[in-house]
C-alpha cells in the first residue's frame, strides 16, 4: 500500500517535499488555498521554514507527523507550507507581523491569518505538549478557534491593525542633505570594537550565539585600508583563524556551519548554507591580500574544495544547504569518538593527532567529540619536533582517512534547490580566488555556473526567476538575485577581462530599474510583475547575505565607474540617502551597505591598462593589480594586438589603447584623471597616493 501523500508532493521544494506525507493536509501557497480558506470560513495556518531547519524538523515530528493533531488542524484550518528561501517576500511579511506583535523571530514560523491572508497572531516553534513556558500546539489551536468562533470581529480587528502598520511603513525615502557622512562608519567600527571578543574572535552581538561576521569583517578590512589601525586588522584575523580551527568548521570535510551555539566556536548548529561559506571565503580571499599569509588562502581553496566535491547541482550550479540532522540527531554525521577517531587515522601519530583534534575519551558534545584545534600547525609540529610542512602533511592524511570513513555514514540532507543570488555570491567567490590566486580552474567553475543561470533561469519573456531544481525553474526572481547576478559578472570580468561580462552585467542593472525602481526611495524586494504579499517591501539590512538594496547600490557605483551611465551614480546615492537614519543608528546591520558608502563618498578609482599581453611589463601590472587589496578600484584591460572589442564596449576604455606594444596605463579618480604611466613602479606609486589621500 503507498503512503498516504498531501499536495505537496506535487512541488519541487526539498522542504515542502518532506511535509508531503505527514497527515497534515497541507496546501503550497496558492490562490486555491485562500479560496477554500473563505469559502469554508476558515483561519489559515501558515507555516514557513527551510529544508535545514532542525526546530522545523522537529516540530515536524512532533506535531505534524501527529495524526490526531493533523485531524483537528485539517477540520479547522487551511495549513499552508512555505520554503521561505523560495519565497523571501512572504517569509519577510509574516516576520515583520511577528515582530510588530512584540515577538522574537525565528524558524519555523507559525502565522495565523483570516481567510484573506491577513495575519493576526503566530509564533515559532510550539512544543507537542506544555514546556519551555509556552503553551502546546493542540492548546495553540483549540484558543484561537475558539476566539475565531466567539471573538470573530476582535480577530478582524487586530488583522486590521496589524496590516495598516506593515502597510504605513514606507519604503526608506532619500533625505534632502548629503550622502551620509565618514562618521556613521567610524560609529560602526566602534560598536564592532566595543563588542569584539579579544580572546575568541567575534563580537558578541546576538547572545548566546555567535554568528560568521563576513560582512563587519569586510568592512573592518575597508576601513583598515583607510586608516592603517592594527586593532582593526587584529579584530579580522583573530576572528578568521578562530573560526577556521573552531567546531563551527568541519575540520574534516570543510566548510563552515551556520553560527556556533557557545561564544568559543566549539559547538554549531551543524547545517551549512551556501551564502555563509561563500562570504567567509571572500572575506578569507580579502584578508590573504592584506596580510599576505597562507592561513587565509588555505581557509578559501579549503572550502572551494568542500563546495566542488560535496555542493555541486547540476554538475555546474551550486546547491543550498546541508542539513543539521542525519538518522533523526543533530551534528551526529560530524562526531567522533576517541576509539574511532583513533582506528580511522591509524596512524603512530594518532595520539598526536587526537591531542590536536582535542579528541578525548569523555567527549565535548553528548559523549563524542567536535573536532577543533587550539594550535596552530606550525606551534603544534614544533611541540613534536617536527618541520611545519612535515606536520601538515600528516594533517592532511589524516583529513582523507576521516572523509572516507565519514563517508561512509549516512549523510545529512542536502538542499539541492539552485538559487539565484546564493549562487551569484559563490560565483563572486570562484571568480575572486581565480583573480586573485591566479588559479584558472575556479574561474571556469565560475563560468559554469553563471552559464547554468542563463540556460535554465531565465523564460522566454527574459525573466530571471529565483529557483531551479529537478528540471522546473520558478518564482519572479528578486532584487537580490538581480543585484548579485550582475556583481557576479563584474567579478567574472576582473578575472578574464572579456567585455561580454561587463555588458552582461549592465543588462540586469537595466532590468533592475525596469522591475523594482521605485522612483521616490528603495528599491523594492519583488518586481512590479510579481504577486504582491500585503505590502511592497523596500529593506536594505545586511541579514545573512547582503540585501538587495545594498548589492544594487554596489553594482551601479561599479557600473558608473566603467562609465555605463552616469544615472547609475544618481541611482545608487539615491538608496544611501534612503538609508541614511539606518546607517547612522544600527551601522553593524548594515555593514554590507557601509562598504558602498565607502565606494561613494571616495569615488570609485579607474584604471585602464593596455599593452600586449605577452609583454613582462603588462603581465607584472595586471598581476599586481589581481593580487592587490583595493576594493573601490574598477579596472579594464586593453590588449594592443585587439583594442577595439574592450574600446568600444566599455566607455572608459574608448582613446585609451596603447598604439604600440608598450604598456600604457591611465587611472582617473572621480572627474580627476592623471597621467598615463608605464611602468609597475610609478603605478604603485600613483595608487599609494590615491590611498592615502
């Protein structure tokens, strides 16, 4: 006999895939959902989360999979199940809803709303029975069906209240005054030094928790450039090595796991996001060309090769997620215990190694053992009276014989859903280290997937949508799938130097006005063509990825400086202007954006190189410039044995070739251009000045 199966099984979504055959005769948000929800007079439970959620999945279990629960929720509501990475606008309403209502937010998220989908209260997880203070599911259920049936016009009342304030809040409109000034970033790096944790890297910002800080590291680097603090530059590197030798990173496989659940990055929550290993490689790439040290090189190709061998979709795009949980525990596919761990490394070192590992026979999570390193390698081979390289290479050993045990053991969900922007960010990423470690084959891994992109994401009207997977592409795509896929092809650029890119990117920049401008303020989340979910929002806060308002602004001030169009400049102050209370007041929310104010209260730096590239000279100064730290620099390549594709499609490049085979390079600075050099050293020169002013 098969199992008893709901709607969802009809969907594409790994998340909604695992509610299909729970008796909760749940709905896909859908207009057939709202129509059975008024003609019937019923609330409307709707419950979003994600396919790596570990409180999802145990709610699922411990409610959903209930069949007298499922009975009572089935006779009195419409259930309907939402992917929230699918659909960030819903997800995004409903957790305004919940804050507006004085609430934490979280996953999974539980919204009651009226027939017509406004919603009136909610929460997150509700436990099977009372405990943690809160009241049970089935109780959460029988009160609101009762003051649906009894306090119907109260219901209405405040469903009422609650969409006139997600309503009245408008889109962050420009201030009549000047772009926000140098103070709101050094106020930022203040909040992020008062909150810095000097002896464990981080900042404790989000108690008891810490989460990656990609985002304030990168602004942190920003502003170092600027003003040459070492405590600046300590915070970074700190924070970076702690991560990479912390639980918080699979020391095995690789790759970082979503936050660490204690304030030394011994135990995470063990799911791995795509967007979270792609801003900590960027920020790892950025810190190696300040620092020059391999540590932080190392942390980026290691988590490239966790992402080639373990995250590929389609054999060129990347996946979403991995889970928490295997064979129904948390963490239980990571952990080791003394005896096995020991067996696997089967090495004369595996005392050694054990010690390195921190591996203990009581264990530092439910018996078993995270490994984490408190030594460095060259610190801990020089205990052993060995060489660095000698002692990494039995590390390194050691690392295979633990992958392939591990592989062994049944792996945790992956999410194999492709979305856009998570995926711009990682192509960003590749492109990054092909640039800047001079290694080819990540720029083609990026190709590759940006090629996926534009064979399966984009329909026949040229739409970009948000997610593909198992052969269905979806969803109107949003302003931050736009805005990163652009970044995207300027990063792809800075590695080849082949034009297509810049005008690739240049398109979208195009449709993101055509879709979302909004002529008065913000740009907006979702395109005029898309469904509007009670309110049209315009955010601009730096969650876990940058917003969509900040990639935009960062994609227009880079597109001015190729000289694309001077509105882009116009366009992208016009969002810091909007955002000009939020920079000032909560700064560290809005790190990502930070670093476009950067940009345009300096002026982007334009440097247009030309000569032959089989010239030593020209080969020196585009190397430098690939390796060099200088985040708020565009930079376009003529080669003099073919100018006219870079000349006529890029305009600063237009008069700018070289006639001959001598290396010639201008670099203009805002309205200011300075004389061509053609040298290495003068170029160091004009740059270190350009620095420094």
């Amino acid at each position: 006999m098969l199992p008893r199966t709901n709607r969802l099984i009809d969907q594409k979504s790994p998340y909604l895939l695992q509610h299909a055959y729970n008796p909760v005769d749940w709905f896909p948000w859908c207009q057939e959902a709202f129509d059975k929800a008024k003609s019937e007079q019923k609330l409307i439970l709707v419950s979003i989360g994600y396919a790596t959620c570990h409180w999802c999945h145990v709610m699922e279990r411990e409610s959903f999979e209930d069949v007298e629960i499922a009975d009572y929720l089935n006779r009195n509501f419409v259930a309907v199940k939402v992917d929230r990475e699918e659909r960030p606008d819903i997800d995004q309403v409903f957790m305004d809803a919940l804050h507006a209502l004085g609430e934490q937010g979280g996953w999974p998220l539980n919204m009651f709303a009226t027939p017509d989908g406004r919603p009136f209260t909610g929460g997150t997880y509700f436990p099977p029975k009372p405990m943690y203070g809160r009241q049970s599911f089935r109780q959460i259920l029988e009160g609101i069906r009762y003051y649906w049936h009894e306090e119907k016009s109260k219901i209405h009342e405040t469903a009422d209240q609650l969409t006139a304030y997600l309503r009245k809040a408008p889109a962050p409109q420009p201030l009549d005054e000047p772009l926000p000034q140098w103070d709101c970033v050094e106020e930022t790096v203040q909040a992020y030094r008062r909150a810095f944790d000097s002896e464990d890297g981080g900042f404790a910002l989000q108690r008891p928790n810490k989460f990656p800080p990609s985002m304030g590291l990168q602004l942190l680097l920003r502003y170092h450039l600027r003003t040459q603090i070492p405590s600046d530059l300590f915070m970074v590197e700190l924070t970076l090595s702690k991560m990479r030798n912390g639980g918080i990173y699979d020391q095995v496989g690789g790759g970082l796991c979503r936050y660490s659940t204690d304030y030394q990055w011994l135990v995470p929550h063990f799911e791995k996001m795509l967007y979270d290993n792609a801003l900590f490689a960027q920020t790892s790439l950025e810190c190696f060309q300040v620092t020059s040290n391999p540590l932080y090189r190392e942390i980026a190709e290691d988590i490239f090769q966790y992402i080639t061998r373990d995250m590929m979709a389609e054999s060129s795009a990347f996946c979403s997620a991995e889970d928490a949980d295997s064979e129904g525990h948390e963490g239980l596919f990571y952990l080791w215990s003394a005896d096995e761990f020991k067996k696997t490394v089967q090495d004369k070192y595996s005392e050694s190694l054990a010690k390195y590992w921190n591996v203990t026979p009581q264990g530092n999570f439910e018996g078993k053992n995270i490994l984490n390193v408190s030594q460095s390698i060259k610190v801990f081979g020089e205990q052993l009276g060995l060489e660095e390289n000698e002692w990494q290479k039995i590390i390194k050993y050691a690392r295979r014989n633990l992958q392939d045990v591990r592989a062994q053991r049944i792996r945790p969900l992956k999410d194999d859903k492709i979305l856009v922007s998570w995926n711009a960010l990682m192509i960003s990423s590749f492109a990054q280290a092909a640039r800047i470690l001079e290694r080819n084959e990540y720029g083609i891994t990026a190709y590759n997937a940006l090629a996926f992109i534009e064979e399966h994401l984009i329909n026949q009207e040229g739409r970009l949508l948000r997610r593909y997977r198992d052969g269905d592409a979806k969803f109107p795509a949003y302003l931050c799938d736009y805005a990163q896929l652009g970044l995207a092809c300027l990063d792809i650029y800075a590695w080849n130097y082949e034009p297509q890119y810049v005008l690739k990117a240049h398109h979208w920049a195009n449709e993101i006005n055509r879709l979302f401008l909004n002529p008065d303020g913000a740009y907006f989340e979702t395109g005029f063509d898309a469904e509007e979910v009670l309110v049209r929002k315009a955010d601009g806060y730096d969650g876990v990825e940058p917003s969509g308002n900040t990639s935009t602004a960062l994609l227009f001030l880079k597109l001015a400086s190729f000289g694309m169009g001077s509105g882009f400049l116009r366009d992208a102050e016009r969002i810091l202007h909007s955002f000009s209370p939020h920079l000032h007041q909560a700064g560290v929310n809005f790190s990502a954006m930070l670093n476009a104010l950067i940009w345009a209260r300096k002026g982007g730096t334009e440097i247009v190189v030309s000569g032959a590239e089989s010239n030593l000279e020209t080969q020196q100064v585009l190397q430098w410039l690939r390796q060099s730290f200088l985040p708020e620099v565009v930079i376009a390549f003529i080669p003099s044995d073919d100018p006219d594709p870079v000349s006529q499609q890029i305009p600063i490049a237009e008069g700018r070739a070289s006639l001959d085979e001598r290396l010639l390079v201008h670099v203009c600075q805002g309205q200011l251009c300075h004389a061509p050099v053609h040298d290495l050293p003068s170029l160091k020169n004009l740059i270190g000045k350009i620095l420094n002013n």
